[in-house]
C-alpha cells in the first residue's frame, strides 16, 4: 500500500517535471531511429517541448479549448495547453479509465468522456496550472462549461470569444472586437505588453503549414490512399488542433507533404490493397486500443480522409490578425447551421472518390452526432452506404467490439 | 365573491382562448431569449412550443444521446403536430437547440423558420450584436408576413408583455393564498399555457387572479420549503409529487416559467431595449457566466428561505449537466442540501424519483430544518 | 458425388442455430442455447442439424457463420454479418419482403432490403438490452412467467399499462412496482410489448418502411409483439415458421450462391 503510493507520488513528480520531456527526448531518438514515420516523430519531439514548456512554466501557460484559433497563443508569446488533446493521448497510452472514473464522481457519465478524463487528470493535480483560460462558443456546449469550471477550479481567468452562428460584417465585426479586447485583457491581466509583430509571424507561419495542408489534402485524393484516416484522425488532427502560428507546425505539415509526396510518386498505399475508400466523420476517433481500423484493412477499405481535416478557413492576413482570425472562426463549417456542414461533405465525397461513409457517434457529443440523421440522408439519397458508428473516443468501458464489427462488416457487405 | 374563479376554469378558459389565437398566424418559438414583443408588434401570435410529453420521440432523427426535449418537438414536428404554425423561430441556445433546428428544416419544412443567434456573453459588444440580430429577425417577418414593424408598435407591445411580466411576478408571490391556496405547480402550468395565448387574454386572467388573491390572507404551510432549478421540466409532474410528499417549491428558476424578462425600458429604439434587456435576464446555464445565475440562485434561497435545493435536467442536457458541480459548491458554502434530479420528458415521475424526494424531506425533517 | 449440401451456422448472444440446406430447401436445423462457450456450441449444433439432415459433415460443400460469435466459428469457410444474412433468409421465405424487423437476444435491428435481397440500409439499437429478448427474459422473470407464455397471456389484456422506462433495469423494478400496485400483469405484459413495439417502430420509420414486413429472430414468437406491430404498421407481418433460423438460413444461402470451397 506504502508503496504504491510512493510509487504513485514518484510517476506524478516525474509527469509534471519539465526535465521528464527534455530528456524524453533523446531516448525518443533513440528508440525510434529506425521508424520512418517522420510526421509522427516530429509530432512526439512536438508533444514532448509543449509539455517541457507547459511545466516549465518560464512564459504564461494558457490552457486552450480545441478550435479556438492557437495563432493567439502563440502570437502573444504564451504556452498553450489543450486538456482536450491531452486527453485524447492520455487515452491512446492507456490511461484514461482511472481518471474518468474520477471525474464520474462529480460528473454526469453522459458528458463528454475527453472532458471527463482531463477533470480527473485535473483533480489529481498531473496537468500544468493555467495562468489563463482562453475558450470559444464554438463548437460545442460542454467545452464552454468545461472551461469555466476548470477556470473556477484554478481560480484563473476565463476569457470567451462568443462565435456567432453565420458569417456577414456585424458578426465579423462581433469576433473582430471580442479578439482585440481578448488581447487587450490577457496582457493586462498577465502583465504583458502585446507585439503585434509577433502576432503578424504567428499568422504567417499558420499561413505557411496551411499552404502545406492544402497540397496534403490534395495528395490524399490520390488512388491508392496514401495516409491513413486512423492517423489523420490522431495526430495529423491534433498538430492542425495545436501547432498552427509556430514553427513547429510549419516542420510538420512540411515533412509530411514530402513523404506523401514520394509516397504517391511511388503509388504506394497505406493498405496493401485497397478495394474501397471511405469517409470518416466527427473529429475523433476511439484513441484506446481497439480492432476498428484493423476491421476495415482485412476488408481491403481505406479510410481515405476524415471531415477533421478539411481545410475550411482562408489564408490569414498577417497585417490584419483580428479580421482574418475572426474569418477563420466564421468560416468553420462545424459551428452554424448544417448546410455548410453538409455541403463541405459531399464535396469530400466528391473529391476522395468515396464509395462509402462512417459517422463516428461519440456518447458525449451533441454538436457533430446530433446532425448524424440528415447528414445520412443527403448521402444515402445518392446512393451512397453511410453507417453511424456508436461509441466514445476517450472511455474504453462504453464501447461495444462485437456490435462495432457487426456495423463495420455490414457497411462493406452493403458495399457489395 | 363571484369574483372567484378556481384554477381550473382559468386554465380552461386560456387553453380555449389559445386555440383561436384571436385569429392571428401562430409563430412558434423556442427558448426564453426570444423578445416575443417583435411577432406582437407583428400582428402575429407568439406560440412557445412545448410538446406533449406523451407525443413521438423522434428517435432514428436524432442521436440516442439527444436531448429528450428536442426529440420529443422533432417527433412531434414530424407526426404533423405543429402543422398548424405559420412560421417557427429557434434560437441557438444550446446544441441541441440548433441540430433541431436543421432536423426540422430537413424533414418537415415550415413555411417560415429563422434561427435566432444569441450570444453567450453579456456585454456591450454582444448587446448592440444581438440588437443586429434582431433587426434581422424583424425584417425577415415583415418580409414574409408582408406587415411592417414600427417603434411604435414595438413599443406598445413592449408595455403589454411588461403588463404580463409584471403581472406574473405578482401572481407568484401571491402563492399560497387563497382557498385552496395556490400552488407552485398550478402557478408553473399557468404560465406553460400563457406563452401561447393571445397577450390581451392572459393579461385580463392574470389581473383578475391577483385582484382575488391579493384581498385573502397568506395561508400558513408546514412544508419544506424548496427552491426548483435547472433545464426544461416535462410539465409539472415533478413539481406536484413534491408537493404530495409534503414539500412545497416557493421559488423556481426553471423553463418553462419563471425564467422569464422582467422589465424592458420603451424607448426610441426599442429593438436595443430588448436586447438589453432579454441578454440581462436571469440567464440559462446556455450563457457563459455561470457566477451570475449562481448570484441569483442564492439571492431567491436567501429571500425565501428555502431549505433545500432540487436540481433537475434533462438528460443529455450539457449546459445544466456541467454547470451541476457549480452550484453545488456555492450551496455547500451556504450549507444547503440539493438534490440532483435527471429525467427523460415522459411528464411521469418514476418510483426511483419519488423515493429520492421523499428521502429527501425525511433528511430536511433530521436536519430540523 | 452428386449431392450439393451447404450450411450456415449463426452465434446468437442468447441461441445459436445450424440449418442445413440442399437444392430443394432446409434438409435440418438446430437451435441450441448459446452459454458460455460459443465455439463448443457451433460444433454441437452443426452436428446436431447435419444428425437431423441425415448428412455427412463430410457432404457440406461451404459453411457461412453469422452472428455476433461468427467470428468465432473455426470450421466456417466465410463470415457474413446477421444484418446481410437476415435480409438474405427473410427474402427466400417471403420473397416481397422489403423490411426485415429482427429482434434477437441483445440487438434489435430494422432492415430495408431490395427485390433481390441485398440490403439497402440497416438501424440497430445500440449499447443497451433494452426491447430485446434479454429484456424480456427478464421481465418475464420478474412477472413470474414463463418466456414463451409472455405473449399468449399479453393478448388476453384489453389495454396496456404504459412503461415509462426501457431501460432493463428500471423497467424491471417499474413492472414490480406496477404488481405491487395490483395492477394486473396480463395488462403489464401488454405495456411492456407496446414499449418494445413502438421503440422498434420509431427505428423502424427512420428507413421508410416498405411492404412487405418480416419478423424474425427469437422474440417474433412472441404472439403479443406481433400484434402490436401489426396494428402500428398498419399492416400484416410475415413470421416465419421458425424465426429463430432465418440467420442461419441466410448464411447457408450465401454459402450456397457462392459455391463449394476451394479445397
């Protein structure tokens, strides 16, 4: 009993020491030397200064909501850290039952299972202290609360910027306004004077890794795929989530463009043979261990592209952040009404050649799963086999093998 | 004391006068935040949609993990039960709210549907951006209802409904008068049917029901005195178990009922004064700011004295879902008993319900409370 | 060798079946309870439906396991999901189905198939018990009757009492409430076929139900749910003769359209 719990008091020590990643780092190297998969090695070195910084604590470490636009955070020279994506690597190393279960205690086990685990995490002290909380409306209720919670919690700060439903200049100028006054407020509250210089590079480089998607989304239209949907729903996502205004973002969608550059030059796919494409929907997937990807390679389909990594905003512009920033909020086709959601997939559909579609439906999750329904009739109105796939990306207990294998296998038969 | 009415002729009497709407198209509405002063201003009859607890879930339109309110107005929608309605407004209060709104455009279009953006803060950036939003809302009715919306007739419609907010609020710290004396419960589905009956109808109901209540004595309660918060309630069944059980609410904060506007400033421009207002109302856990509701929430304990707190959602509700460890802890501060309470919009209140709110009041009785 | 014999085996979360099917039809079949060990009971109940055929294993060209245990069937040559194999035996026995509505042990499931039987679009209940053969298992239990007797009794009840929760457990402690309250439980039984009806039903509309309809699985034995469908669809409901083996007579017809194995 003594033991574990020296044994716990050591693991937690070790997690929230900033010289855990730095010396992470070279064993990392080390150990995955002979890996190829340079992408992912990048988004491990990544994932590893985030959070050497984060427990560093030696600039302000501004706890993030996903989607909220992390040009900000890095414009204004702060650490973000995003519980959510934590969350989602906490759970693909297997770790996220025991703080889920914590959170259950204060917690609806119908909220979403990522927000719950990072709750425990939280409550049980692992995750660096927020100076400040920076979150958006958007896209979906929990969050919101969530964040205002954990700011009460740490008794930091909250800043919100409240997207509006559709676009036109009053709602511009809504979003517009509200970043200003988010700059204006977080230096003052943290004691920093703003540099708009800084701000104008932060966009730029965001714009850089943009370009850099734009050419990755074109290549994946590729036959064979080239680019696992399983990886562009882990990690891939997660730098898009996280990485956009640094220079680490820049490296990433870089590297990655090269190699699915050679990849496609070479007609090398990511199956050994791929018989059908498919498209995923909603932003996660299930990040514990789980057989569903392994399901659709023996059925020779690729995951081809996921709905996540559709490029929706516009290039920013560097010498008017607050405007283009607030564009790329507006622009985002999960935030507002379904149309634009919908439209955006059937062009995906389109331009992936798919034969047929998943819709991922995470328990927690109302804004994405909720539109589940009419976006399957759009689809199967025009022919096209569409399954909505029930389950939780982050909580392992609430996910059902043998009804996910039913669903999948009964997918590819209706493909024929 | 012909005068006297009982609570059931009234509510007879209003339920006969919403089914004719005085004539006018219905609009139906949604959500608390809506100024229903623009459809009156409109010549149009506002109509808060409320389905029948007992009407089809729209289960196979909607996630299994949606909002059990928004399936049962979906399925409702799609049966053909609101094919009565010239036009419906939705607003963006939560997700739920706004999947509904696109389910509803997708299978069973209305003639006219708008949704309305409110914003989650309340500042002034969100203030004159809601006021856009409600210049848009009135320009799309006049539009579509070819009727023109002036200051004026805003205005007027302004002083009417501060008539009914008044009126209401009156009406609810009458409770416990009369013989019978009234009830929490018969308050709550008074104020369900006066959100689809024509203003004039339920402005004249109300007065006359103050007038009575205001010349009879308070009648003295034993019962626990609860406070009532949370989502939507699947009608007053909850509230009428607690009071079998030898409770009463004295104060709620709940939809829908008391959540409503008190005051809105006539003015020369009217379309402001009601976003100031309606953002500056007690506020849903849909906004932002959780502090404010839980300011209020503890003001209404202290200034009623309630013993207890009953916390209910519906389930899959995340604004309430979320903000639930919230209040829990300002009420642990003020050393108040909640108790949380999740229920499915069927309007029955199961055995494992009462049991819970029975021990509940047995705990109230230990605590001498 | 001119015998041209093929089987398809279906591991149910509650019972599995064997048939056995040559050119002309069903040759045998066998419906067992699944247990604990769903690989012991494939072989027992292959062995059993081939005893009944009166054929040798080694006479069966192909065998097509279905079923939540499909996966789990060494000797099968190929496995089919019970959504594809359903719509496939339902077809063979009604040839207008166009729905197919399979309530089985742990699932429930909605099926619209086209005139050749292949499957156009599915629904399934997720995750929980609730409405299917579990779930009245249990209800039967706590209204001290037995499984099979659940419908018959149902039918002798004018109106239904209303079940507010389909959720396995609360509704389980609803139905003892509902005796406790003396209310009687022919009327019990009735409300708990009209909360699963209706549950499918609402599944059931999503797909836009086209005649005709086919009830299988193991609950369409239950006389009182059939009714209740019927009077909700607005229409007659085909049940086969034994709804317990359309699965695995489904399997058996892929097995046979697809021709021997390759040896």
């Amino acid at each position: 009993m003594e033991n574990e719990r020296a044994r716990e008091k050591l693991i937690k020590w070790a997690v929230k020491s900033p010289l855990t990643y730095r010396l992470l780092r070279p064993v990392l190297d080390l150990l995955t030397r002979k890996n190829d998969n340079e992408p992912f090695k990048i988004w491990v070195r990544f994932l590893l200064d985030a959070m050497n910084n984060s427990y560093a604590r030696k600039q302000p470490v501004v706890w993030m909501s996903a989607f909220t636009p992390s040009e900000i955070a890095y414009g204004m020279g702060y650490v973000p850290f995003m519980p959510e994506i934590i969350a989602s690597v906490v759970t693909y190393l297997g770790k996220s039952k025991g703080p889920i279960a914590l959170a259950n205690a204060y917690a609806s086990s119908d909220l979403c299972s990522f927000h719950r685990c990072a709750l425990g995490l939280v409550m049980e002290d692992y995750l660096p202290k927020p100076d400040l909380i920076i979150s958006s409306s958007y896209l979906c209720e929990g969050a919101n609360k969530f964040f205002h919670y954990l700011a009460s919690y740490y008794r930091c700060p909250h800043l919100m910027v409240d997207a509006p439903y559709r676009g036109g200049s009053a709602a511009k100028k809504y979003v517009a306004d509200q970043l200003k006054e988010l700059v204006d407020k977080s230096s003052r509250l943290l004691g920093l004077v703003p540099d708009m210089s800084v701000m104008s590079q932060a966009l730029e480089l965001s714009n850089k890794a943009r370009a850099y998607i734009a050419e990755i989304n074109r290549l994946r239209r590729s036959r064979p795929s080239p680019f696992p949907g399983s990886e562009g729903l882990s990690y891939l996502a997660g730098m898009v989530f996280y990485s956009l205004g640094s220079k680490w973002g820049v490296d990433f969608f870089k590297t990655l463009h090269l190699s699915l550059e050679q990849k496609v030059a070479k007609g090398e796919g990511y199956l050994p043979e791929e018989k059908y494409r498919l498209l995923w929907l909603h932003h996660i997937r299930p990040y514990y261990k789980n057989e569903i990807f392994k399901i659709l390679e023996e059925k020779k389909a690729a995951v081809s592209f996921e709905e996540t990594n559709y490029l929706y905003w516009p290039a920013l512009e560097p010498s008017k952040p607050y405007e283009s920033l607030a564009d790329k909020i507006i622009s985002n086709i999960w935030a507002g009404s379904l149309e634009r959601r919908v439209h955006a997939i059937e062009e995906m559909v389109e331009e992936y050649d798919i034969d047929g579609v998943i819709h991922f439906s995470h328990w927690g999750c109302r804004q994405s799963c909720g539109g589940a329904a009419v976006v399957g009739d759009v689809l199967k109105q025009k022919g096209l086999p569409y399954i909505v796939l029930p389950g939780d990306g982050a909580d392992p207990d609430n996910f059902s093998p043998g009804q996910t294998r039913t669903r999948l296998e009964a997918l590819i038969e209706m493909l024929g | 004391m012909q005068d006297r009415l009982t609570f059931k002729e009234i509510l007879q009497d209003l339920a006969k006068a919403q089914a004719s709407g005085e004539g006018k198209p219905l609009v139906g509405w949604t959500c608390t935040y809506l100024p229903v002063e623009i459809l009156e201003a409109a010549g149009l009859q506002p109509y808060r949609i409320l389905p029948e607890p007992s009407s089809e879930k729209a289960d196979g339109y909607l996630d299994p993990n949606m909002c059990p309110l928004v399936k049962t107005n979906l399925g409702k929608a799609i049966t053909g039960g609101y094919s009565f309605l010239s036009g419906i407004i939705i607003l963006n209060t939560c997700d739920g709210m706004r999947r509904l709104y696109d389910a509803w455009r997708f299978y069973c279009p209305s003639p006219f549907s708008f949704l309305l953006d409110v914003p989650k803060t309340v500042t002034s950036l969100s203030v004159s951006y809601f006021k856009e939003r409600l210049k848009e809302l009135a320009t799309q009715v006049e539009k579509h209802f070819k009727v023109e919306i002036t200051t004026d007739s805003l205005n007027q419609a302004i002083e009417e409904a501060n008539l009914t907010r008044s009126l209401s609020r009156r009406l609810i710290s009458l409770q416990g008068r009369g013989a019978p004396p009234v009830k929490h419960s018969e308050l709550l589905d008074l104020l369900s049917l006066g959100s689809r009956t024509p203003r004039s109808v339920f402005n004249k109901a109300l007065e006359k029901m103050v007038r009575v209540l205001e010349g009879e004595p308070a009648g003295v309660s034993n019962a626990y005195r609860l406070l009532l918060t949370g989502s939507s309630l699947d009608g007053s069944a909850l509230v009428r178990l607690i009071e079998e059980l030898g409770g009463e609410v004295t104060i709620s904060d709940i939809c829908p009922g008391t959540r409503f506007v008190d005051y809105v400033e006539p003015s020369a421009d009217p379309l402001f004064s009601l976003s100031h207002a309606y953002l500056h109302k007690t506020a849903c856990a849909r906004m932002f700011d959780s502090e404010s509701r839980i300011s209020a929430l503890k003001e209404s304990l202290l200034k009623s004295k309630a013993q207890g707190v009953v916390y209910f959602s519906l389930k899959f509700c995340d604004p309430f879902l979320y903000e639930a460890p919230f209040l829990e802890e300002a009420l642990r501060e003020l050393d108040i008993p909640v108790l949380f309470l999740e229920g499915e919009y069927t309007g029955r209140v199961g055995g494992g319900v009462r049991t819970r709110v029975q021990a509940f009041l047995e705990m109230l009785e230990k605590n001498g409370k | 060798m001119g015998k041209r014999i093929y089987a398809g085996i279906d591991i149910g979360s509650l019972s599995s079946e064997a048939v056995i099917l040559g050119e002309n039809g069903i040759l045998g079949y066998s419906v067992r309870n699944t247990g604990a060990d769903p690989q012991r009971v494939a072989q027992e109940c292959m062995e059993e439906a081939l005893a009944r055929a009166n054929v040798a294993k080694e006479d069966v060209l192909s065998i097509v396991a279905t079923g939540y245990g499909r996966i789990r069937v060494p000797f099968a040559d190929r496995e089919i999901t019970e959504i594809t194999c359903h719509a496939k035996g339902a077809h063979f026995l009604f040839p207008e189905t166009r729905t197919v509505i399979d309530i089985g042990g742990q699932d429930s499931k909605v099926i619209t198939l086209d005139e050749r039987g292949a499957v156009t679009d599915f629904a399934m209940n997720d995750r929980c018990a609730a409405g299917t053969g579990r779930f009245l298992e249990v209800m039967a239990t706590a209204l001290e009757t037995k499984l099979s007797e659940l419908g018959q009794r149902s039918l002798e009840a004018k109106k239904g009492v209303p079940i507010s929760s389909m959720c396995t457990v609360f509704a389980e402690s609803e139905v003892i409430s509902l005796i406790a309250e003396g209310k009687r439980r022919e009327e019990i039984m009735r409300g708990l076929h009209e909360a699963i009806s209706s549950r499918v039903y609402r599944m059931a509309k999503k797909l836009r139900v086209k005649k005709e309809i086919t009830f299988t699985g193991g609950v369409a034995k239950n006389q009182g749910i059939v009714k209740v469908l019927e009077v909700l669809f607005k229409m007659p409901v085909n049940v086969p003769d034994e709804p317990q083996i359309v699965g695995a007579l489904g399997a058996a017809l892929y097995a046979r359209s697809a021709g021997p194995r390759a040896r």
